[in-house]
C-alpha cells in the first residue's frame, strides 16, 4: 500500500467536520506520511517532498473550503 490512502483523510474531512476536525486529519495525515517517508528512507528523495507537500495541500485546501462552507451557511442564515 503506497501514500495515496494518506490523502484520503484530508481530502474528506472537510465534507464532514468543521476546522478543527480537517486540521487535526490533516496534522495526523502528514505525521504518518512523515513517519512512513523516514521508514521508507525516502527523506531527501524528491518523491517523499512531492508526497509531502501533496498531504500539505490538500489540509490547506480542505481548511479554505470549510471556512467558505461556513461563509456560506452564515449568509443563508441571515
């Protein structure tokens, strides 16, 4: 089993949780990619950076989506 079921995490917890939620996913997430990139020896590989930097993204991108879902909902609501 490779890293593309680490991006799975982050790339969801938007859909079903608030900030806090998607930002601890996607803590958890780059942890275990980060542990599992030291076990593979895969550190100064260009690959473990791109993964790395993927995880990265995706957390960054779910945690914009989650305050444009709240922005949102707040405008429906008034």
């Amino acid at each position: 089993m490779g890293y593309p079921p680490l991006m799975v995490g982050p790339a969801f917890a938007p859909l079903v949780g608030g900030w806090k939620r998607t930002a601890c996913i996607g803590g958890v997430s780059l942890l275990l990619c980060l542990a599992r990139a030291w076990c593979d020896d895969m550190s100064s590989m260009r690959r473990g950076a791109v993964i790395l930097a993927s995880v990265l993204g995706l957390s960054v991108a779910g945690l914009v989506a989650v305050s444009m879902r709240r922005r949102g909902k707040a405008e429906l609501d008034r």
